[in-house]
C-alpha cells in the first residue's frame, strides 16, 4: 500500500500503514460479512442457507404475506415512533432541569434517572413483568392501546439516553443568550423555544435517532413485557428463529437492516456525517 | 449566570421536572421496589407469593451451582472485554489518525453494526457458523491446502476434514458476544483518543521511542480514561447478555440472565429470580464504585 501512496507518509499517519489498514480491513469483514451473507441469502432459491440455488423474491413474497410477521412489523414501528416522541419530551425537560436548576437531593435525582442506563436489560425486564402483573396492567385493550405496556417500558429506558444527549450539548450554550432573550422582553415558554430548543436540535435529532433504534433493537425488555398476543418484531423472529428456521427470517432481517440504513441516511441527510459521527 | 435556585422560578421548575420524576418514580423505582421486596418472598401456592422477609433466595444464590455460574458469567464477560479492547484498540487508533475525508466513514462503518437489530446480527452470526456456514467451508479449505501440502513434501495427507462444532458451545458465545459488543468499545476509545495532544507522541517518535513504545508509554496512559470507559461500556452488558448465550450456546453455556429469565419462565420461582436480578445490580454497582474510585486516584497526586 506504502508504495501506492503519491506523498510519503507523516509518522503520525498510522492509519497509512499497511498492517493498520489490514487490521481495520479485516474487522470490517468481521463486522459487515455475516449482514452481507445473510442478505444474499434472503433472495436463495433454497430452504436452508446453504447452497446458492438460483434468485428469487419468493421470500419477500412470504414474509410480506406473513400477517403475523408484519403485524410484529407494525407493532415495533409503532412502539418506537411513540417512545422516541416522549423520550425526547421527557429527556428535553428532564435535562433541562439538571442544567438550570439547584435544587434539593439534585445528586439523587440525576443518579436516579441514569439508571436505566446501566441496570442489565434482563433486570429491567424482570422488573417490568412484576410491575404489570402487580398493578394488573389490562393486556386485551385494542390497538394501539394494548401497546401500552412496552411502550412505557420502552420510554423508560429510553429517555436516559436523551437527557444525556441534550445535557452536554446544553453544557456549551451561551447563557448570555438567555438573558439577551429576557431582556428582549421574551418569557419562559418564548425563551425555551425560540432560544434553548434551536440550540438542542442537534441533540435532539441525535436522541431521536437513538431512541428509535434502541426501542427498535429492544428484544430482552419487551420478552418480559409483551402480553401473550402483542408481538413485536424482534419477539417474533426469536420465535421464528427457535422453532422453525425458515429463509422468511432473512427477508424480513433484510427489511430491517435496509431500514436502520435509510434511517441512517435520513440522519446523515439532516446532520452530515460528521455530527452523527460526533453524537457517540 | 450560575444554577438558579429552584425555589426562585417555582413555575419553571415544576414544569420541567414534575413530568420526569414522575415518570421515573412510576416506571421505574417501584417497579425495581417491587423487584427488591419480592427478593425476600417465598412461593406460596401456586400464583401467591408470600413476602416474609427470608433470606432464603439469597442462601440458595450462594449454592454452588449459582456462584459457578456468577463466575462463569464473569469469567465470559472479562474474556470479551479484553478480546474487545485487543481488537478496538488500533482500529480506534486507524480512525483517530486517518485523513479528515476518511474519518466519518469510518466511524459510520463502525456505528451502523451497533445502530443493527442485535438479533438480526445474531442470527447472520449463526448463519456463517453453522455446520455448513462460510467459516466451516473456509477451515475445510485450509485443511485441504494443508493436506496437499503434506503430499507434496511427501507426508501422508491428512484425515478428512470433518466439519468442525463452531455454534451452541462456549467458544460461539465469546464470539458472538465480541461480534455483538466490538462498537461499544472502539466509539469510547475513539472519543479518548481523539482529545490526545498529538504534540506528545510526536515528541516521543523525535526523541527516538519506536512507535509500539510510543503506544505502551504515552498513548495508552494518556487514554487511560477512554480505556476504562470503554471496559465498563463493554463489560456490563456482557455480563447481563441474555440473547447470545441463549441462541449460540450450548447447554452448558448458561450466563446469569439465562439462569434469571428461567426463573421467570419455566421454573416459576419469582422470589429466586428477583434474588439473582438484585445480585446483578449489586455487582454493576460494584463495578461502576471501583471505576469513579480509579478515577479519583490521580487528583489526589
């Protein structure tokens, strides 16, 4: 490679050395290979992921056909669209509190609401499934109603992850401006949308991506939250994947990963790659 | 213009922080009260369960059989963490120095594994170890190529190639899990690297140091607060992974979140499980006091 490079490399310049690009090349593969299998696989002429027998949409056909399975698909979109909306509400006002205000056991308060964070996932869910049969959360309401369940759950653990986001994006604004809004004769609510939310968004599209990915990606919670006839989608392809391995699973995998891109490019579209890049 | 008080904007206040602690007292303290209590219950009759204060849940954690599970848990999660940071550690070091048009591709191609439904990772994991997978036929074509070797130098070849056991053991959950949790650790380590003063390694490269001494010497102490964070990033939800052991292990590959939703699910003991839950959290406890207290070290100098 150092032969192909047109200026000589600067000693800094590790990611220029050979064995540099071999290791991040190869972990690449490690990454992307397996996606890129299943992926290929999803349009295979053949039961098993095996032997290449020839393309075919057949799958697709069937996944899409499969009530079960994109009612599962529903149920997930749902879900996450709803706790992305108020985990960014909750997380906007939960970090603006921690920014703004001196408050009492305000040391609490903040180690409280980043629990979530760090409690295992199994933890979480165990104490979901207690919670609702404790307080007999109803499970045959009618949809979207009887999605409630997951979906607090899903908020829960999710609006953590935006208070952070926003909180240290609030740490570099200018308070100056506050006062300059104040002064100009704004009251709170003016101030907070016209001063403190355009200074957020950025946080805020980045929280939103995380939320909906994290709610999306969310199967050890909802395993333990879901009633018997609410399913989400990764709870159906588990079950699929436990019971009867069929190429179905890989075309509906396949949706979903070109679903996380678009979502991705959607986010790369708003906020460039490198601020995306910079939210993590 | 420091904190405000909150008893000077009492409206505000109230606005902003009435919702969330609401919500988290509701959602997510009693539910984990709820848990706690129910830690020292016993079943009583089929679904009644009788809080009695016993501690017999916890007696019955430290039987060896948990406690051998708890370690093996641990044992799995320290074995990824490191394999992780093995593994992270250059590429973080590849994206931190590579060209300005370069980084965010990179760190794009890093993240949109980790932004991927972890089952759909896990099952295209499957895919490619199983029996017949992509890694079985290339260990057959190696063998092959080794076989043939052997005939050329004039050695018996070797025995036919059996296809090798790659899925539902322990090896496949350390895979899987290293596969599952690689981003979580190259991102810390990238965003700790990235804040080093490059002035410092380039003066450790003039003054003569190889570039494998400048690593061990300046850059790794230097990152050494990235490096913890991604550990703890890495270790803690290897040490709860639920999904990975239960698809690609074998029956002996039990973690603690398995031996947990058992509890929950087929053996129907809540008392147990909310013992063993409680148990987890206390050890992310432990482990996240023994991190700030690192951190606290060098001040004191």
């Amino acid at each position: 490679m150092a032969l192909l490079s047109r200026t000589p490399r600067a000693p800094l310049e590790y990611s220029r050395t050979l064995w540099m690009r071999l290791w991040v090349g190869a972990v690449m593969v490690f990454l992307y290979a397996p996606l890129i299998v299943l992926m290929i696989f999803s349009f295979n002429d053949s039961k098993r992921n095996v032997v290449w027998r020839g393309f075919t949409m057949k799958y697709y056909d069937k996944a899409l056909n499969n009530d079960v399975l994109v009612e599962a698909l529903v149920n997930s979109l749902t879900i996450a669209a709803l706790a992305t909306v108020v985990s960014l509400i909750l997380g906007a006002i939960s970090a603006v509190m921690l920014w703004r205000f001196r408050f009492p056991l305000k040391g609490a308060v903040d180690g409280t609401i980043s629990l979530p964070i760090i409690v295992p996932e199994i933890c979480m869910g165990v104490a979901f499934l207690m919670f609702f049969a404790k307080v007999q959360w109803p499970t045959d309401l009618i949809w979207p109603l009887n999605l409630s369940a997951i979906t607090i759950a899903h908020i829960t653990f999710c609006f953590p992850f935006v208070t952070m986001v926003v909180r240290s994006r609030l740490a570099s604004f200018n308070r100056e401006q506050e006062e300059a809004a104040k002064d100009l004769g704004a009251g709170e609510w003016q101030m907070f949308r016209d001063v403190l939310i355009p200074h957020m968004k950025p946080a805020l599209i980045a929280g939103a991506l995380l939320s909906f990915t994290l709610s999306l990606d969310d199967f050890v919670i909802t395993y333990f939250t879901s009633g018997p006839d609410t399913v989400t989608f990764p709870v159906k392809v588990y079950s699929m994947l436990r019971f009867s391995v069929t190429p179905e699973v890989n075309a509906a995998s396949t949706i979903l990963i070109i679903l996380t891109i678009v979502l991705t490019a959607i986010a790369l579209k708003l906020q460039g790659v490198k601020a995306i890049a910079e939210t993590h | 213009m420091a904190e405000q008080d909150w008893k000077t904007n009492k409206r505000v206040f109230a606005a902003v922080s009435l919702p969330t602690l609401l919500w988290t007292i509701l959602f997510f303290a009693i539910p984990m009260a709820i848990v706690w209590v129910y830690s020292f219950g016993q079943n009583a009759g089929l679904n009644e369960i009788d809080i009695s204060g016993t501690l017999d849940n916890y007696k019955r954690a430290t039987e060896w059989l948990y406690l051998g599970i708890f370690g093996k848990s641990f044992a799995v999660a320290a074995l990824v963490t490191l394999i992780c940071l093995i593994v992270g550690f250059p590429v973080a070091m590849a994206i931190t120095f590579a060209s300005e048009k370069w980084r965010p591709w990179l760190l794009l191609g890093i993240m949109l594994p980790f932004w991927t439904n972890l089952l759909v990772r896990t099952y295209a994991l499957m895919i490619i170890l199983g029996q017949q997978g992509y890694a079985n036929k290339g260990l057959e074509a190696l063998w092959g190529g080794a076989s043939w070797i052997k005939t050329l130098i004039g050695l018996q070849p070797l025995p036919t190639w059996e296809p090798a056991q790659l899925l539902f053991n322990n090896f496949a959950v350390v895979f899987g899990l290293v596969y599952v949790h690689l981003p979580f650790m190259v991102l810390p380590l990238y965003a700790a690297l990235d804040r080093l003063d490059r002035s410092l390694v380039e003066a450790s490269l003039d003054l003569g140091a190889g570039h494998f001494r400048t690593i061990m010497r300046i850059v790794v102490p230097l990152a050494a607060p990235g490096i913890v964070a991604g550990v703890m990033i890495t270790l803690i939800p290897a040490l709860g992974a639920y999904l990975t052991p239960d698809l690609m292990g074998g029956t002996d590959s039990q973690m603690i979140a398995n031996v947990i939703e058992r509890q929950f699910k087929k053996a129907n003991d809540w008392p147990f499980g909310a013992a063993l839950s409680f148990i987890l959290i206390y050890a992310m406890f432990i482990l996240i006091a023994l991190q700030s207290m690192r951190r606290k070290v060098p001040e004191l100098h």
